[in-house]
C-alpha cells in the first residue's frame, strides 16, 4: 500500500458539487499541533457532497436571515455604549472581510469598534496601503507587532517542522483579540464567518460564538502542552537564548480571564458571501484588490496582506495536493459565482504555481537556501498524491482528469 502522510485518506475523492477533495484538512486547534498528528479531515456524504457544499445549501434553504439579523441588533443593543468607550473589537488586518464587518457595526448598528491587528510577517504593498486606508476610514486600531527576531525563527520552525510556516501568526492572531479585550474591558468581539463554514464540524455552525478552547489554556499547561512549531516553551526556553517575556503575545488567556466577553462570529449574522463581501469593501471602503491575480490563483482579493500567504497556501498543495486556485474557485462554484467546470479549468490552470514572486523575500525571511527550501518542501508531499514523471513533480489523482 502506497504510503499516505498525514493520516490523509487513502483513495482520493473530489467533490461533486465543487473542487475540494477529501484530503482537506479540518481546522485543528494550532497550539495542540504536532508533526505525526492524524489530520482531520471534511466529511463527504453519500452523494460525494462535501460537508461545505452542504452547509451552503443549510445556508440557503433553512437559515431565516431576517431573524438572525434582529438577532444581531439585539446584541448590539446590549453591548452598545453610550458614553463614546469602545463597545466591541474587531480583530483583522484591513482586508475585505475586516473592513466589511467593522463598517457595518460602526455606520449600520451604531456601535463604536475598535480595531485590531497582528503584524503580518511581512507586508505586500498593497496589504500595508489596504490597512493604512482601513484607519483613514474612521477606525481607531492597535496594531499588536511581536518580537519579530522571535516570530522569524518561529516560522522558519514551523515551516521545517511542521510544513505549517503560518502557524505562529495564526497563533498571535488568534490570542490577540481575547487578550486585548481583556487588558481594555471590552466585552464584546467579533469575528467574521466561522471557519466551519468550510467543512470543519459543519454542526458549530449552529452556535454564534467561538470556542473558547482555541484561545485559552490553564496556567498549568502552558509550558509542556502548548506547542508552537511543534515545539513546548520549555523545549525553546532551553534550547534558546529567548526569554518566556518575549512569547508572551503567544500564550493562551486562562479560560476564567474571558469568561465574561462574548467572542462572536459575524458571519453567524449575515448571509455571508465572500465575493459580495470583496465587493462591498471595495465600494463603500476603498479597499484595493491586488492590481494582477495572486500566484497561485486567479482571484485578486483573498488574503494578499503578507508575503507568507502564497507559501501558506503553496504548503496546503504539497501536503493535501489543494492549492489556493483549489479554495477559490470551491468557495466560487458554492456562492454561484462560477461553474464546476470553470472551477476545473482554473484549478488545472493555476493551482500548482511555485511561489516565484516573492520567493527572495521568503528566503530571507526563513533564511533558507533555496535548495534547502526545495529540499523541505518536497519532504511534504505524500506518495499518495504525488509522483516523479520525467523528473518534475505532479499530482497522482487531478480533478480535471477524473
């Protein structure tokens, strides 16, 4: 049997309603992951439906969205402030879906957001010119920068030892939010759709809120059972010269430090369609979309603030054999902003790029050779999903071909 890295699925199956196949993984809790963890991954019905695709229809079909709408004011009206103070905060890094939802709050619901945002590793010029008109649009933000000697080495660690060069800034920006509630008193946090409307745990669709669990931790286990990289604090304050201060924007907030802010998922609220959403940001915002498609993709809106993204996504292709081009276009052929088999030939068309671009800039960053960054990035694939023909790399199981 061909070796399958991961705990992926053995036989590859794509969706028959978008382009995902069943090797897409579930969002996982990052601080619990490890390098020989067993992937989650999306569920696909009896009609090879998959658990996305699914959610779209729920979302169509039995969602009453004027209700949830009322819903939405009457929260608003039970946080909102009358003194001027900050009544909620909005973490994001004024990309579209930031934009969208503090807009919304500040000139449709009165409420009063401040804004939030964790330092890409490293800004693309039209991510900074994106978050600095976010500001001009009428919004206070804090911008949180970690130590960037630390979180440097950490995604080089990361990307090495776990394929995930993402992770801290996941982490940073997952933990930044309840954090910044907790030292101003806000008691109120939205975040824009949940991650479930993707396919992981299509059920916690059913509640507003986040789990806690993503962000906290007892005080007694921060030291052995949180991981970053991979890695325990204990195993780097060790084998380092950094300090436990200097993880501290990382580190998880004791579930009793929150206990009395709501962390809310806007898109729990609204009809939430991404594109529209691009769309509304760009009119009422004056959010810039790229001014040429992101490598990997065709699409020129979608996650364009750091120069990590495109290696982000580039890792999910080794790992999972789904590139950026693969997310676009399911997300597109779902909202019936495109057909499958357009879908199809985009995937085709786009979905195995290399990050070129920036590729100099990543190199630096993680301070890598380039053949030491090959060499790491093709210890990623699995035999599963990838084969040597004539020397180059390429998919085993290609939706265009099934």
């Amino acid at each position: 049997m061909t070796n399958t890295k991961y705990g992926l699925p053995q036989n590859v199956e794509f969706c028959t309603k978008c382009v995902i196949s069943n090797q897409r993984p579930n969002s996982v809790i990052e601080f619990k992951n490890k390098k020989d963890d067993v992937k989650p991954t999306i569920d696909f019905n009896e009609n090879g439906v998959c658990a996305a695709c699914q959610y779209k229809e729920i979302k169509d079909e039995n969602i009453d969205w004027e209700k949830r709408e009322r819903e939405l004011q009457e929260l608003c009206d039970k946080y909102r402030s009358n003194d001027g103070s900050y009544d909620c905060l909005v973490p994001g890094s004024g990309g579209k879906d930031s934009r969208y939802v503090s807009h919304l709050l500040k000139y449709k619901y009165n409420m009063n957001p401040l804004t939030a945002t964790w330092a890409p590793h490293d800004y693309t010029d039209i991510g900074f010119r994106n978050m600095i008109s976010w500001f001009q649009d009428g919004f206070t933000n804090y911008l949180i920068t970690p130590n960037r000697k630390l979180h440097r080495f950490l995604t080089r660690e990361a990307f090495l030892n776990l394929g995930h060069p993402f992770q801290p800034f996941i982490l940073g920006q997952k933990i930044m939010a309840p954090r910044l509630a907790k030292q101003l008193g806000i008691k109120l946090v939205f975040w824009g759709e949940n991650t479930a409307e993707y396919g992981t745990n299509i059920e916690e669709n059913e509640i507003p809120t986040m789990v806690p669990t993503y962000f906290t931790l007892s005080k007694e286990e921060i030291y052995d059972e949180y991981l970053i990289a991979g890695k325990s604090i204990n195993s780097f304050l060790k084998e380092t010269d950094f300090t436990l201060s200097d993880f501290n924007p990382y580190i998880p907030l004791e579930p009793s430090d929150v206990e009395n802010v709501s962390f809310q998922f806007f898109g729990y609220y609204v009809n939430w369609d991404p594109q529209e959403i691009y769309y509304y940001a760009e009119e009422k915002t004056g959010f810039e979309p790229n001014p040429i498609r992101t490598e990997g993709s065709y699409s020129r809106y979608s996650s364009i603030d750091d120069k990590i993204d495109n290696l982000h996504y580039y890792t999910t292709l080794l790992k999972f054999g789904l590139g950026r081009a693969s997310y676009d276009a399911a997300q597109e052929i779902r909202y019936n902003k495109i057909t499958r088999d357009e879908g199809v030939k985009l995937v085709q068309k786009y979905d195995c790029e290399r990050p070129e671009k920036f590729l100099p800039d990543l190199l630096n960053y993680l301070s890598l050779t380039e053949k030491d960054f090959d060499e790491a990035c093709n210890n990623l694939r699995s035999d599963h999903l990838w084969r040597k023909n004539d020397g180059e790399w390429e998919l085993i199981n290609k939706i265009w071909e099934s």
